[in-house]
C-alpha cells in the first residue's frame, strides 16, 4: 500500500524522517506500531509526533513498545533502574491517551526476540527512533532487514537535525557557524508539546493473548521500583541504583529547578563543583526522557526570547549571538553546540567513533612520540575504577561517579585527562575512559561521553606547548585545577 493513497507522504517529515529498508505500508493493518528505544518520553518526542500522524492518516490504533533488553553492554540496576522509573511514568502518561502502551523488560537473554517482528506484521508501518550510538544503529538496521513492512527511524536526538550535515566536523566552531546557518528553519518545526491534544485515534485495546502470554508486560512491583525487584534479572548487580530517578515528571523538575535558580549564574557558576550550578540534565537527556527542545523552550522563555534577537552572520563566534544574558548563552553552547557535535561524529563517522584512529594525526603523532616519556604513576584499571590514586581531587571526581552515577562537567576533564597521564598508552586510556564511565555514569554510552573520551586525546582541540607524555595535546593538572575552580566542599564528599 502507498501512503500517498491516505494522503500522507512518507518521509515528508524532511530532514528527521529516515527510510530504514524503503519497504511499502502495509494494506489491512491492524495499528501503527513505534518501537521507542531512545526517545523515552510522551512529549517533545518527534518520533512519536510521526507515529501518530500515520495513525491518525491511516485511521489505525496506535501501539507503542518500550523495550528494555537485558544483555545490553553494561547493564546494571543502575541503568534498568533508570528506564524502568521511565517506563512507569510513561505507562501513566499514555494511560490517557489513545495509545496501547507496553513496556517490557526482558526476563532472560534472548526471551525478547521476536516481539518486535510478531508486532510488525500486524502493523501497517514501524515508527523508531534514530540514536547514533551503542549498540542501537545496528539493531535498527538488523531489524530493517527482517521486517516485510516499512521502517522509518526519526532524529529527536537534538535541535538540529543530524542529516542537516554532509560530514563530521573536526572543530566547534565549525560546527557552531554550521548550526548558526541553519537554526531558524528548523526552529520553526519543533516537536509538539502536547502530541495528543485534539487528536481522535482508533483505539486497540490489549494486545492479542498470544503475545501478552509470550512476551507479559513489566510487573506492577517492577515498574514501581519495589525492593528486590531487579534482583532476578541477569544484569550487574554491583552498580546499584542511585538516588537519582529516571523519568520525565522528575527531569522537568529539575529543569525548572536549574532555570529558575542556577541559569542566571551559569556562565561563571558552572565550572565550580563546589557551586552546583550545572543542570545534570545529561542523564535524563540520554535516556531519553527529556528532550533537547523542551529544554531549549524552558530556557529561552525565562529569557523572553524570540528569533528575532537571534544573530544575523552565521560567524561561529561563541559570544553574543544567541541574544540572550551570559548565563543562558554559556549554556546553550554546552547543550545545542557540543553536545550535537557528539551526533554529528557519531552519525557521520559511525565506524569509527569509538577508535583510537578518529582521533586527529597530529594528536595520533605527538602521543605516540612520547609513548616512551617516564610516567611517575601508573594504575590498573581496577585501581582507577576503586578510586585508590595518589590525588585527592581525581578520587573525588570518581568517586561521585561511583556513588551518584553522575560526575561534575569540569571534572570530567580533569578525570579523562589524568588516566591519559597514569597509562601505559593512548589506546589503553581510551579503553579505560570507555569502560569506566560507561560502566559507572548514567550519562555513559552517549554521543556525548565519547566526544569527551576524545576531546581528552586531542580531538576538536589544537596543538599546545609541548610536554612531558602529552606531547602537544591539552594537559590538565589537579593542582592548577584546585587553584581555577572551587572544589573545597567536593574534596570533602566521601
């Protein structure tokens, strides 16, 4: 079946719309079926906004599976925790609107295969989401492969859409002056707020028994959190969960938190620990369960902001062009700038992210040239991990990792920086980097986290003076770090 005959184009969307497997709709159908694995969340949600488009177009019901695997790399209470706190607020959330909602956890290794393919050949198309990172390109593509019906993957990673870009850029600046050119068209399609509102779909009902049976729906105790709930599952127990708890209620509290009470002093506040004023928004923007846009829309309402106040010449320049005071400038540069510098790597150099080799060739040489320089510490990666250094400063920054799940964004730096110091080699600190915070941070295994593994390496930077094992790549030292930054009452955390 064409969409065209429903008057509904696929991939009209434009430039956040992509055609997995370019398969046809199917005729007779029995509901629109999205697949949400990244994009955790009722609102702001572009995949969700197509979802129920083709829903509403087709006249079908719409049914949405949120699945969590159990053998994904890394998992822990720490990150189950977190979706499932998700999940349970998205199963009230969709439990008044026209939706059949169903969250599964996977029991055991492999008892999850087949539900998504069982569901698709009911389903007229498969709406999902378009995370380019982990484990979850493959298994879209993979799926695309298999299924008889189209698959289309939506980018709600951030403001600007990936695809808007031809390549990787090597440098923020570039990518800064790339998005300054492109900002105000795709402002102006942003993700609805309010998905549902006067919105009348067909409704389904339960899912056909068959599949119930197969494949149940998370428990009441598990979505809930209850003690002991996680314990059965084949998952590492030794990363608990923490006080930190996912879901989207939870991450819009802490925005309005952060923009009514920290954005004004941002700009300086934020590169102190001791100041709190970051908005540790990263894990739930990870998962998922806020979005770029609702964070942006938080921010430039407090500022009374419009496009207009925008800046006319796409410069690159950091300052003044946003139009807005210090504090939300210096953040929107963390969050729209660097931050989807981290998609564009990871979606235009998909092979590679990860590797030692996308690091620049002159960051490549000058630390292979003092590959032999003496280093006076050396440490394991289980020392590292226990946080048993010599430096105070660096402990504490793991040892926040450990126990909150979370690390302070300048002693991120800090942290990469030295076990680019304290090991043998480059490509054994970027193993170490990845394992540890990935293992640790709710925020790990993002486009994010390893653009920060490589910025630690040289890339998006340039050469500096030159030193001892870090040849012309940016050093950092935990005593010039102590003297620029606040951090008496963080050294005092345990």
């Amino acid at each position: 079946m064409n969409s065209e005959e429903h008057g509904f184009t696929q991939g009209e969307q434009g430039p956040r719309v992509r055609s997995v497997n370019h398969r046809e709709l199917r005729a007779n159908a029995d509901f629109v079926l999205y697949w949400m694995i990244a994009a955790r969340r009722p609102f702001f949600n572009s995949a969700l906004d197509r979802a129920i488009a083709y829903a509403g177009k087709l006249n079908l019901p719409l049914v949405i599976l949120e699945p969590l695997r159990c053998d994904y790399p890394w998992a822990s209470d720490r990150f189950h925790r977190f979706v499932i706190d998700g999940m349970e607020e998205n199963r009230q959330a969709f439990a008044v609107a026209p939706v059949t909602y169903c969250p599964y956890v996977e029991p055991a290794p492999g008892t999850g295969r087949g539900l998504v393919d069982a569901l698709a050949e009911r389903a007229a198309v498969v709406i999902t989401d378009d995370f380019p990172c982990f484990f979850l390109p493959q298994a879209v593509e993979q799926m695309g492969r298999r299924l008889a019906v189209a698959l289309e993957a939506v980018d709600g990673n951030g403001i600007l859409p990936m695809s808007t870009a031809d390549r990787p850029f090597s440098a923020a600046v570039h990518f800064r002056r790339h998005l300054q050119q492109h900002l105000r068209e795709v402002l102006r399609c942003a993700p609805s707020a309010t998905p549902f509102k006067d919105v009348r779909l067909k409704t389904l009902g339960p899912l056909p028994k068959s599949i119930r049976s197969r494949w149940p729906s998370a428990s009441t105790a598990l979505l809930r959190g209850e003690q002991g709930s996680l314990d059965s599952l084949p998952i590492d127990h030794e990363v608990s969960a923490v006080a930190m708890r996912g879901g989207w209620s939870r991450a819009r509290r802490r925005l309005r938190a952060f923009v009514s009470r920290h954005l004004s002093r941002y700009a300086e506040g934020h590169k102190h620990p001791d100041d709190r004023a970051t908005s540790r928004l990263s894990p739930y923007l990870h998962f998922g369960h806020i979005g770029a846009h609702e964070v942006f829309s938080a921010v430039m309402k407090h500022e009374g902001w419009s496009l207009r106040k925008l800046g006319l010449k796409a410069t690159g320049q950091r300052e003044g062009w946003w139009g807005v005071g210090a504090g939300a400038e210096a953040f929107l540069d963390q969050l729209v700038v660097w931050r989807e510098l981290g998609f564009n790597t990871c979606a235009k150099n998909a092979d590679n992210y990860e590797n030692f080799e996308s690091v620049p060739n002159w960051a490549q040489q000058t630390l292979a040239k003092h590959l032999g320089d003496l280093r006076p510490h050396l440490y394991s990666h289980a020392q590292l991990e226990r946080a048993e250094t010599h430096d105070p400063l660096w402990n504490a920054a793991q040892r926040e990792m450990l126990r909150a799940g979370w690390c302070h964004n300048y002693m991120r730096m800090l942290w990469g920086k030295k076990i680019l110091e304290w090991s043998p080699s480059p490509q054994q600190a970027l193993a170490t980097m990845i394992a540890i915070m990935n293992r640790w941070s709710l925020d790990g295994r993002d486009p994010s986290s390893y653009s920060g593994y490589m910025w630690t390496l040289g890339k998006y930077d340039r050469p500096w003076p030159e030193r001892e094992v870090f040849g012309t790549v940016r050093s950092m030292s935990s005593a010039n770090t102590a003297k620029k930054v606040r951090v008496k009452n963080y050294l005092r955390v345990r």
